[in-house]
C-alpha cells in the first residue's frame, strides 16, 4: 500500500423529501496529495439518505484504482452508522430483509457501496453538519448544486471540476477532527500570525483554542482601565506554554484571537497576560473548536475595547 492518503467529504441533499415527487443532490470533495476534485449530480424522485449514499458511491468510484488509504467524513448518521456498526452484516444474513420483516431501504446502492470499503482501507468518520467544516460545507453546496440541475432537467448526470491546491504552509500541520482541529505550529513560527492565517485558510469565523508548547520573544499585555489601553512588555527567554486559553471572533470580517496565557521560566516562575505575539521556541499545539455562528466583536466606547457581540 502506498504513502499517498485520501480524504473524501461527500453529503447529500433532498428538495421536499417526503413528497412523492421531489428533487435531490449529491455532493462529495476528494482531497488527493495536492489535489482538489469535486464532483456532483441530481436526481428526480429520490430520498435524501439515496443521495448521501450516491455521494458516498460516486466519490469512490472516482478512487477506484488507488491502492491507500482512504478516509470518508460524512455528515450523515444513517450512512455511517451502517458502516462502523457493521449493520450490513446482518442484513445479509437475513437475506437483506429486516428484523420486521420488510426489504432492506435502498439495498441497491449499500449493493454497490460495500464491495468498495471490503475491497480498500476506508475508514468512515462522522462530521456536524453546518458546522464551518470547510470541506463538508464544500460538499453541501455540491449536493444543493446537484438539486438545481436536477430541476433544469439534468437529472442523472456526473459533473466534476478539478483544481490543484495551494502549497502546504510550512508554519504549520494539522488535522481535523469530528469536532475541531488540532494544529501544530512549527519551531520559530509567529503564533498570532500563522493562527491567524491558518482560520482564514479553513474558514474558522469563531470558536475557542486552547494550546500548550514552548515560546520565545512573547508579548504580553495588561489593561489599564483608567487609561483605556494595555501596558505592554517582552519577555525574549523561551518559556514553557503552562496555558492559551482564548476565543475566535470576528473584527472587520477577519478572524481575530482573543487569548490570556500563563508562561513558566527555567526557574518554575510564571508570568501571565493577554497575549499579543510570540515565537515557537519549541512547539505550539492548539485545539481549535469552531462555532457554529459568526460571533464579531464591535467596538465599546466604555472600555475601547472590542468586545463580543452578543
């Protein structure tokens, strides 16, 4: 089996799902090495747990030849479910008949869906839906895209579109998780900067973060109410991170960090502060968990600060 990982984000969607008549649409973002393909389709008369399936089919289909690894985030509880608590199996040894006694739903496609992940490494993880996932929001779009040429008649057609994506950040490494994102940032990175660009890069509008890790040339801040502003002042040795503690928000339309963190020198005293920059010493590594609203901060003539919107 090869180095080379894959990532597929698929959804599916359904304009009036419980009607007779209705329009639906899958959608699905496979992420290959540097590449970004994305691929969508409508049908007529459906379900919205068939699209989520199609999706899930299509994108396969499309990694049909790669001999890797393959991961599959869906916001869809009825398709993985099945998949991690193996209910196919006991469909298939009641003749894809269930414990009522009526047909198995959609068989046809789980038919076509299952020799795929016996075949290959897949693994199936469970996403939120409209959540800011930025790949599954991605793959939403798709599905919804897919409803509306199903309803301008182009029902059963593939449509894809393939771009490269932009180079790895050297600054930084992450992973996302079900729930959030763990991020590493490397050694001699600016950490307000690279947070900064990393929640544009991943369309993370607010959240909380949490990180621990070493830093060098930090600045921190404390306010002085009567004068409106923060006394600021630089501590340049490498400090162990004891604790980052903040939230996301938006200023202005761009994501802004708002944290207090706790430092511990070579002789095991701690200073503490808002945080406005510093240097990885070592490493940073954060816990990200987006929200699901737009939270901003606007300006309070009280304080003069920005403060949360709520």
């Amino acid at each position: 089996m090869s180095n080379e990982k894959i990532v597929i984000y698929c959804d599916g969607a359904c304009s009036d799902n419980q009607k007779r008549t209705n329009l639906g649409g899958w959608g699905a973002v496979i992420l290959r090495g540097r590449e970004v393909l994305e691929i969508h389709g409508g049908e007529k008369n459906t379900t919205n747990n068939r699209m989520e399936l199609t999706a899930c089919i299509q994108a396969l289909e499309q990694v049909a030849e790669a001999d890797a690894p393959i991961t599959i985030y869906a916001d869809s509880a009825y398709l993985v479910n099945c998949i991690n608590q193996k209910w196919y199996e006991r469909w298939r040894r009641n003749g894809w008949v269930t414990a009522k006694k009526t047909p198995v739903e959609n068989q046809d496609l789980w038919k076509q869906l299952l020799p795929f992940i016996e075949k290959k490494q897949v693994v199936f993880k469970k996403v939120k839906g409209h959540a800011g996932v930025k790949y599954n929001e991605r793959a939403d779009q798709l599905a919804n895209l897919g409803v509306e040429e199903a309803r301008a008649g182009k029902a059963g057609q593939v449509s894809s579109r393939r771009e490269e994506t932009l180079e790895a950040d050297a600054r930084y490494t992450f992973r996302q998780m079900e729930n959030g994102y763990l991020l590493r940032i490397m050694r001699g990175a600016s950490v307000a900067e690279t947070l900064r660009d990393f929640l544009v890069a991943q369309q993370i509008h607010s959240g909380s973060i949490s990180a621990v890790g070493a830093l060098e040339q930090v600045e921190l801040g404390f306010f002085d109410r009567e004068q409106k502003t923060y006394l600021r002042k630089q501590f340049k040795d490498v400090y162990e991170l004891i604790s980052f503690s903040g939230n996301i928000s938006l200023v202005d339309g761009t994501p802004f960090v708002h944290a207090h963190v706790v430092l511990g020198d070579r002789d095991y005293r701690a200073v503490a502060g808002h945080f406005f920059e510093g240097t990885v010493a070592v490493t940073l590594e954060a816990v990200i968990t987006p929200f699901d609203e737009k939270i901003k901060r606007s300006a309070d003539p009280d304080t003069g600060l920005n403060l949360l919107d709520l």
